[in-house]
C-alpha cells in the first residue's frame, strides 16, 4: 500500500514558510511523506496569508485548483491552515463543504493531532489561540530545511502592537518570546545540517525578551546566536523602529557576521500617517534610529516597507514618503497599497484615498526605488564581495546566484556544485533587481 504523502502550498510571510517546515517536520513522525507534486499528495495542505485582500484571494483559486484534482478521481483530503483560517473559521467549513481542516497558526503545534482526526472522518476546526505560558515552540527541524537559501528559526510568535491597518495581531495571537536555549538549538541544529545563513523571525523581533526571566533584551540573543560556530551570516526580521535600542547597535558593532543589512519597515514618511497608523515613532525617530545604526554598522544597507494610499493621505504627506526614501538612503523596499482589512481600526478612519490615486502614489513609489537599487547595484561595480550561492540564475545555464552579505543578488558563470558554499565575485554589471558578476576566488570565511 502506498504510503500517506502530504503537500503543502504556502503564501505569505516567513512565519508561514516556517510553520510549513514545522508541519512537514511533525507529520513526518506519523509516517507522512513530503510530496513534491499535489499530484502525488493524500493530504494538501493550503498554508494562506491573510495581510491583504489580494492575499487572502488567493485561497479561493487555490482550491479550485485542487478540487480539479479530486474530480479527477485522486483520493485527497484538503486543509486550510494559517492566517486565513484563523481569520474566516468556521465560515470556510460553510463555504466549502470539501474543505476537511481549518487550522489557525496556534494549531501548527497539534497538527499531528489534528491531521489524524481529519483522516478519521472529521472535519476539523481548531483557531484556539493557545495558553500564553509555556507556548509550545516546535523544536523538530524540518528535515528539508537546507534546501531554503537561509534558514529561519522563530525567536517570537504574535505581535503586541496595534498598527490599525494590519490583521497580525488578530490572527496570530499575542507576543511570546521563545527562550534563548531553544533559539539556540535550532539555530545548532540548522547549522549541523548544512545551512550557513539563518534568519530569526518573528512579527517584532526585536522586541524579544518580554516575559522571560530577567527580561533579556533582543541583543543580547543576537550575541549568542552569532557566536555559533560555522554561522556565517546571521539576519533578523521583522524589526520595529519602535523597539529599536543601544543593546541592537551593539551587536552590530560587535558581530562580524551580523550581515550589514536590515529590513527596517517604515511604511509612511509623515508624522501624521504614521501616528493615525499607530506606529509609535515619528520620521525624526526613524532617522536617530538609522543614524544610530550606521554609526553602528557604517556599511549597512537599509530595506524598508511602505503603505500608500493609507486613509487621509494628502499629495504632500506622500511626497515625505518619497522625501524620506532618499533622506533615510533606503535602497529596497517593498510598497503596497493600503488594503481594508475586516475588524481593524483604520477603515473607519474618514478620508478613504480613491483608489486610482493610491495606484498612481504606488508607481510613483516604486519608480523612484526601481531607480535607486538600479544606482546601488551599479555602486557595487568593480568590487569583490563574497558571495552565499543560492542556485542557479534564473535565466541562463551555466549561471548561479547568490547574495552578497549586504543582501545584492549576484549572478556570475559557475557550477551548482557550488551551492550554499561562499564565492568571491567581482561585481561587473549592475542592474535593477541584480548584478552581473565574475569568480575571482573562493572565500571560506571558517
Ligand atoms: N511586522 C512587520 C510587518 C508585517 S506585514 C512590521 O511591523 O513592519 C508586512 C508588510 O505588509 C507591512 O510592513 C506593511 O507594509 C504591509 N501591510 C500590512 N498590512 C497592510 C494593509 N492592510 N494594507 C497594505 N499593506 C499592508
Ligand atoms: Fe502588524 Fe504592526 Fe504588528 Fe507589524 S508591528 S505585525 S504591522 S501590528
Ligand atoms: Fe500573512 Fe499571516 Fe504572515 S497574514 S504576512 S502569513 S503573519
């Protein structure tokens, strides 16, 4: 009899891709097998996003796809887990009778459980949120982690703030931080499997500490997660410029394999946005914290998120937007357009900004960064970086890629038999998303 093979299909965040590992890692030890094809899987697992509206579309296509699989007589049951099951519940059981799971992230834990009730008949609703004490942090590692170019470990789960547009906090839970030990550990384990580059995670990491004894602070756990030895680039993400502080710069100051970049959402230049928007911090603040950093860390690189179109936005409080991407040198970033989500706080906020005004905001955003990664990559011309190979180039045979430690993706001719090692690479051509590159040496930096 063939074995019970499970696929999982994941949107959004890396929380997801992360919970994802976690439940292949757990039904693993049921026996359940990693599909590489729904074709092939008795279990699909729909892992769903829920951070905007075109987001949580995305389910809707997504089982109808897999219903086509059904009809065409594959005997498979189909769950929905993450932030749109949390968000929706049991309405989704309603809406689509075929649907056998729904399970919020605070299910991921149970998942085992879970999955094993469904294949018994059941159709499944868990979007408990779990006791706060004592969270149950999975320590099993996915078994396939090292095929991912980094390796994530959550420090954190949930988010304490309150941005009024954002869905996090109501489908995710309150904060918890992981212990120091367990963070540890994983990263070890990550380490032991192959992986050289690991990324700690979480909504706000860098509000981590909250709650555990003697309230550590989240530099202090980048200390002792960048001495683990054969770690070569340690990131983090996603941080808060609230949360921002001298024990953070500190690490920076100190690790040399702290990689020199940080993704550091700011999501409006304006002080007036940002405090309807309940970031707690001003443009000011975000600048000292920025400042702070590259005293810190002079070469570092800065990537932010921004918000358009968010309600009440005049033309003049956009151009800070714009201002300030120049101002705060940020180079990357991603841009959206503010989208309603259900339950929040900032729908009912006057002033909706039409939308083919916040269209035109969204180009305008993303044209001037498209021109300011194109002058970085083209900055980066004539220098030797070392470079983490990540897999092939997408485009040409012969071609790999891999990042810089400041996060520049560099393609350059090579073999994949190089993959997850460390190359140096002179940079030769910059382009707007990439540079073009040459092998100059090896670097093993061990
Ligand atoms: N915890 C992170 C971000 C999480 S969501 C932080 O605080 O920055 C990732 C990004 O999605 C956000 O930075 C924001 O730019 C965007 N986003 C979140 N909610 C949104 C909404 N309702 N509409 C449009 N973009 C949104
Ligand atoms: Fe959402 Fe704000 Fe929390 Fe980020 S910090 S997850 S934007 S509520
Ligand atoms: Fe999306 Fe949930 Fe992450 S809403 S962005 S998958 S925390």
């Amino acid at each position: 009899m063939p074995s019970d093979k499970v696929y999982v299909r994941t949107f959004g965040c890396q929380m997801n891709v992360y919970d994802t590992g976690k439940m292949y890692a757990l039904l693993a030890r049921d026996g359940w097998e990693r599909a590489e094809t729904p074709e092939e899987a008795t279990l699909i697992l729909i892992n769903t996003c829920s951070i905007r509206e075109k987001a949580e579309n995305k389910l809707h296509s997504t089982l109808g796809e897999y219903r086509g699989l059904r009809k065409r007589g594959q005997q498979v049951r189909v769950g929905v887990t993450g932030c749109v099951a949390q968000q929706e519940g049991e309405a989704i059981l309603r809406r689509y009778p075929d649907v056998d799971l729904v399970v919020g992230p605070d299910g991921v834990p149970h998942i085992r459980e879970l999955v094993a009730r469904a294949q018994a008949g059941e159709r499944v609703l868990d979007t408990d949120f779990l006791a706060l004490a004592g969270y149950p942090f999975v320590p099993d590692v996915d078994p396939q982690a090292s095929k991912l170019h980094t390796g994530f470990v959550t420090v954190q789960k949930g988010c304490d703030h309150k941005c009024t547009y954002c869905i996090v906090p109501s489908v995710r839970g309150a904060e918890v931080s992981r212990s120091a030990d367990e963070v540890v550990a994983e990263v070890e384990a990550l380490v032991a499997q192959g992986l050289k580059d690991i990324t700690l995670i979480g909504q706000n990491v860098n509000g981590w500490g909250k709650g555990l004894p003697g309230d550590p602070r989240f530099g202090e756990l980048l200390l002792r997660v960048g001495a683990v030895s054969g770690l070569d680039r340690l990131h983090y993400t996603t941080s808060h410029p609230s949360e921002m502080g001298p024990d953070i710069y500190q690490a920076h100051r100190q690790l040399p394999n702290l990689v020199p970049h940080l993704h550091l959402p700011v999501q409006s230049g304006n002080n007036r946005i940002l405090k309807r928007m309940h970031r707690l911090y001003t443009r000011e603040h975000y600048l000292d914290v920025v400042a702070a950093l590259r005293e810190a860390r002079p070469d570092l690189v800065l990537g932010s998120d921004f918000i358009v179109g968010f309600p009440g936005e005049t033309a003049a409080e956009f151009q800070q937007t714009l201002d300030l991407l120049v101002e705060a040198d940020i180079v990357m970033s991603y841009s959206f357009k503010y989208s309603e989500r259900p339950g929040t706080p900032a729908p009912r906020l006057p002033d909706a900004v039409p939308p083919e005004v916040a269209g035109q905001r969204l180009t305008a955003l993303q044209t001037l960064q498209r021109e300011r990664s194109l002058a970085w990559h083209r900055s980066l011309e004539g220098r030797v970086f070392p470079v983490l190979v990540e897999g092939p180039a997408r485009h040409d045979e012969g071609v790999i890629a891999g990042r810089t430690p400041h996060g520049a993706m560099v393609n350059f001719p090579g073999s994949l038999e190089q993959l997850n090692q460390l190359a140096l690479v002179r940079v030769t051509k910059g382009f707007t998303h990439s540079a073009r590159g040459e092998q100059v040496g090896s670097a093993d930096l061990r």
